[in-house]
C-alpha cells in the first residue's frame, strides 16, 4: 500500500510538471484566453485578438506539488505495520 501511495504521489507530480513544462512553462497563473496579434493585410494595423486556449501556470504546480505531498504524508502515516 505504501509503494502505491507513493507512486501514485510521484505520478501526480509529474504529470502536471511535464504538462507545464509541454506547454511553455508559463511562470504566471494560469489563462484561459491568449492574445494574439494579427496584421490587417490591406490596412497594415496591427489588432489584438482573443482565441480560448488553456496554458497551464505555476498553479497548476503548486496543485500537483500538493496533491504528491499529501499522498506521501498520507502513506508514511497509513502503510506502516507493527513489527
């Protein structure tokens, strides 16, 4: 039981830091909307718009980072048998 808490808790770390990492390793909070910015072809302005895309952040870390701790707390305290 303690093997599989703690492998449970290393791949609940990594999964979200290879995502992050996948991703762009944003260092903000994460976004649900990116702007991008497209040049008018006839007019030559420049404009700012919106396109819905998740980037996950350093939140999305924090989580995973948690969630591992919790999970290796978690099977130091229940997994331990008397000897």
């Amino acid at each position: 039981m303690r093997i599989a808490l703690r492998l449970l808790a290393v791949i609940s770390f990594l999964g979200p830091a290879v995502w992050w990492v996948a991703d762009g390793a944003h260092p903000g909070w994460s976004k649900n909307t990116v702007a991008v910015h497209t040049l008018d072809e006839i007019t030559g302005i420049e404009q700012i718009t919106y396109e819905k895309r998740f980037v996950p952040g350093i939140d999305t870390l924090a989580f995973g980072l948690a969630v591992a701790v919790g999970l290796s707390g978690l099977s130091a305290i229940i997994g331990r048998r008397p000897r």
